[in-house]
C-alpha cells in the first residue's frame, strides 16, 4: 500500500476542529456550555434531501433543550456556505455545524482558509451531522473515538455529541490541493479515474438512492471500465531531499499535506479538466508561507526532486486518502488518524488488473476492509 510520509518543518500545523465525546478521554479543548451560540448551514439538497427535517425533528430540540442558541443558513445554491464565511464575523459563534454530507464540510472550510484571518477562522470548531450521501469525515471521527457506526443511530448520535453538556472537540489536519487554475483546503481524500468517475456519474441518482447511489454507479462504471494514461509522482515516507531532476507538467495536480510536516502528490493528466478561474487571490502564496524550506514541496511549474518515484501508467484508479473513511461503510484506510502526518496513496494499473469483475469486488469489499487484500490495489 503507497503511503507518503512528511518532512520536519518549523511551522505551526494548519488544522480545524471536529466535536467529539469528553466521555471518550479524548478530550483536548473544550467550550463553555453557558456560552455556545452556533451557526448552523443546512443543505436541504443533500442526501436523500432530508436535512432540513433531520434539524426540525432531531438537532433542533436538542438544542433548546440544552439552552444552545443559534443562527440557521439553509443554503441556496453551490458555494453559498463557502462566500459566506469568506466574510461573515465568527466571533459571535462558538462553533459551526453542517448538516450534509462531505461537499459542505468542503465549502466552509475553504471559506474559512481564504479569509483574511484563515488561521483563527480555522480554530471554529466545526459540528457535522451526517444527512448527505458522503458522511466520511464523520464515520472517521466515530471510528477514531470507537464509536460504533450504526446506521440507524449514526444521526441522532451526531445530534447528541453536538448538544451535549460533555462536549470537546479534535484537531484534524488539511491538505493542500493545487491545480493549474485554483487552491484548495482538502480534509478527506483526492479522487482520480474510477472512484471519482462513480461519485461524480451517480449524482444524478442522488435523491433517489441516497447513499446506495455510489454502488449502483460502482456496478455501472466497473462494467465499463475507464483507463485514463497519466503521471502520478510522491515522496515516498521517510524519503531524503535530493535536487530537483525532472520536471512536471503544466496539467499537473498536487497534494501538499498542512501539518508540522508536509508531503506532496502529484497526478499529471494530458486529458484533466481545470477547475473555472473566478478566483484571483493567490491562495497557493497563503500555503507556500507555511513551508519555509525552499524546493521542499514543489509547484506544478517546479521540477520533481529526484527522491520522489515518478509512474508513468495507465490508470483504473489513483485515490488520496488522510482520513480511515471515504463513506459511512468500512474504513478504506484503517490506519489513518484524523490529524495523520502523512498522506496514503492507493492506486490500480490497468496491467495489474486481470478483469473487471475484481475490481467491482475490490469495490464491494470496501466495507469490510478486505479491499487491502488485492493485489493488483497498490
């Protein structure tokens, strides 16, 4: 299994925070419960599109009748959560809970990192109720506490730890992710070919089928299997520097990891499709004034330092994980912590992959693990 390690830096690690249980003895900051006021973003979209009910019916009790006030944003429109909170006076707020699934996390905290005060914006703890398709930031926090993931629980658990009296909450690390075109805050994981050919082709099926949604798109993908030609290059963990040889592609997409220390994938793609450019603020200076080492996480201009191993493939799958989690069912990466130093890279070739049929199984096996079992899923 591919894992990239980081190196030692001097700087502080760039983290958020998610609620955990104090009960659970992982206790490492706490918020005074006479004093929490949250803001809440609901997206009545996610999911099967229950989430405003979720809130009606479950958090929004919980809340009065634990004295918590709170100001509720039910979301419009894509990136409506990440504009407001580019902008929007936290200090009013103790915390910020989201009830969706993983693409709102998403948007608020690349809000938060392209505010002008990003490092204090990112110490708002941030609250998740799991009403959306992807729950994987969540299922990784209960799995870290050893809470047990059951699926009719899994709600109202979530609504529990947000309004209990009892209330803590950890850290857990970003990534950065840059493309030719924009910057990016990741918490979870960067998808390449298969995986993100299912999340993304599936979505049409997202209210009907809600979660089930990526293993209808699993059956349907892996039957019409995708080979996409492509150059994946990372610092292997416990690498050495070296001096830079070869150099990347303008097409290139890199992984760099925010903590005390760093890694960096790169996924070079002839065929990618670049992300718009309404942006214009240089996001990817904000992240590089972390890393004072020079050459030690390249751009995508910069050339590849000869310690890192360069693959040139044809791709079925490339995935990037920091999280145990990639959905609510088992863990893709058991061994991973929510404030990880490495990322873990996965991939699959289409010469190691003898038909179809195994990797739709590799797919299923997910859920209990056993996916690590195949060889062909390096």
């Amino acid at each position: 299994m591919g894992c990239c390690k980081s190196k030692s830096s001097v700087v502080e690690p760039l983290r958020y925070k998610v609620f955990a249980d104090r009960e659970l003895d992982i206790e490492r900051d706490s918020m005074e419960q006479s004093k929490r006021c949250y803001l809440i973003f609901v997206n009545p979209h996610s999911g099967p599109g229950k989430s405003l009910q979720v809130f009606r019916r479950i958090l929004e009790p919980k809340l009065k009748a634990a004295g918590i006030s709170y100001e509720l944003v039910i979301t419009e429109r894509a990136n409506h959560a990440r504009a407001m909170m580019r902008t929007r006076n936290l200090d009013e707020f103790s915390a910020i809970v989201i009830l969706s699934g993983d693409g709102l996390v998403f948007e608020v905290v690349n809000g938060m990192f392209e505010r002008p005060d990003r490092d204090k914006a990112l110490r708002k703890p941030l609250g998740v109720v799991p009403s959306g398709s992807g729950n994987a930031l969540i299922a990784s926090v209960f799995r870290h506490c050893n809470i047990p993931i059951d699926k009719k629980s899994f709600i109202e658990r979530s609504c529990e730890m947000i309004a209990s009296p009892h209330l803590s909450v950890l850290p857990v690390n970003l990534f950065h992710v840059e493309t030719p075109t924009e910057h990016f805050a990741g918490f979870l994981s960067v998808g390449w070919a298969l995986m993100s050919d299912i999340d993304i082709e599936s979505e049409k099926w997202r209210k009907a089928l809600g979660h089930a949604r990526f293993t209808a798109g699993a059956v349907v993908r892996c039957f019409h299997l995708r080979t996409y030609k492509g150059r994946v290059s990372y610092l292997p963990a416990n690498a050495k520097k070296a001096v830079p040889e070869s150099s990347t592609s303008p097409n290139d997409v890199s992984l760099t990891k925010s903590t005390q220390q760093s890694t960096t994938v790169i996924v070079d793609d002839e065929n990618s499709v670049r992300a718009k450019t309404s942006e214009t603020t240089d996001w990817g200076a904000a992240w590089r004034k972390r890393y004072p080492e020079e050459g030690e996480f390249p751009a995508l201009s910069d050339p590849v330092p000869s310690s890192w191993t360069v693959m040139n493939e044809d791709f079925v799958l490339i995935h990037a994980i920091t999280m145990s989690h990639i959905g609510s069912n088992g863990p893709y990466m058991p061994c991973a912590q929510l404030d990880d130093d490495r990322i873990y890279l996965t991939y699959v070739t289409k010469r190691e992959l003898s038909n179809r049929v195994s990797m739709l199984k590799c797919l299923a096996d997910i859920e209990t693990s056993k996916h690590l079992d195949y060889d062909f899923l390096k």
